[in-house]
C-alpha cells in the first residue's frame, strides 16, 4: 500500500511539473507573440510619420511645380493604410509606394533648383532622413523579436506546445537591393 502511495503521488508530481511547465511556456509564447505585433506596430507608425514628413515636402513643391505637386499629392491619398494587424508583405507594399513617391520629388527637385534652398523643403527632407533612420530601427527590433519568438516555437520541448496552440512562424523584413540606399536629397 506504501508503495502505490508513492507511485500515485509521484505521478502527481510529475503532472503538475508538466502542466507547471506548459502553462509558463504558452504564456512565454504569448509574450513573444505580442512583442512581435508591437513591434509590427512601431513599424506601421512610423510609416505612417514619415508620409506626414512627405506631405510637408509636397506642400513645399506645389509652390514650385503645381502639375508635379499634384500628381504627387493623389499618389499620396492613395497610399496603402498600414496597422499593427499589417502582415510584412502589406508593410513592404506600403514601403514601395513610398519610395515611388520620393523618387518623383527627387526628380521634381532636380528640376527646380530654387526649391532646395525653401526652408519648408529643407525641414521636411530633414524629417524624412530622420523617420528612414526610424523606420530601419523598428525593422531591426521586429526581426530580432520575431527571431526570439520563431526560436521558441521551433526548440524542443517549447515547440510540443507551440504546435498544440497553432502558433506559427513570423516573417522577417528582407534586405533588397532597392533598400540598401537611404533615398538622397541632394
């Protein structure tokens, strides 16, 4: 009788060790999922901040070229709305519409020199190298947290619970060529 009581209570032990243990690692899941949305969501924002910089710079290009500036500001209207709920292919998409848009005020501003010595333009070109510096920033800290959170659902025993909950791989920002270079503004 002794001997089933130590059995019986040894599996106990041994059930709650495991149950202990999936509870701490779903919710380690968790948190690695949710700072992968955040950092999702940095990423959305600060797209978003750096269209506001574009639309100064396009306010002080009407002065310059109204056909341009035009043209420049429907592509505007027309951008791809980006969120936290933003897949990486939605944010690259958003990402290219972008760099279509500041190519053209590149080319507006090679046409019209006058337009580079505008203050308005000056802060806003300003602006916008800061918000690319910002933008590769939260790309870093989104790869790095969906680094720790893909880790963590494919390394044994964590992946047993990732598996069971239907947790699944994030995708990382790639580096193409059209990213390598900070559009330049002079």
């Amino acid at each position: 009788m002794n001997t089933w009581l130590w059995a019986l209570g040894a599996a106990v032990m041994i059930i709650l060790i495991v149950l202990i243990w999936s509870i701490a690692t779903y919710n380690t899941l968790i948190a690695l999922k949710e700072r992968v949305q955040n950092a999702k969501g940095q990423i959305a924002a600060q797209l978003e901040s750096r269209w506001d910089a574009v639309k100064s710079l396009i306010d002080a290009t009407k002065k310059y070229a109204l056909y341009e500036a035009e043209l420049l500001e429907n592509i505007t209207r027309q951008r791809v709305s980006v969120s936290q709920s933003s897949n990486v292919r939605e944010l690259e998409e958003a990402n290219d519409q972008y760099n279509q848009v500041v190519g053209r005020l590149l080319a507006v501003s090679e046409n019209y020199p006058e337009l580079k010595a505008n203050e308005v333009y000056k802060e806003a070109t300003s602006g916008i190298g800061t918000f690319e510096n910002y933008v590769r920033h939260a790309r870093m800290i989104y790869n790095d947290c969906v680094t720790k959170f893909n880790q963590k659902i494919k390394m044994f025993p964590s992946s047993i619970i990732a598996g069971a909950f239907g947790f699944t791989e994030e995708g990382y920002f790639e580096t193409t060529d059209a990213k390598q270079d900070i559009p330049g503004w002079e």
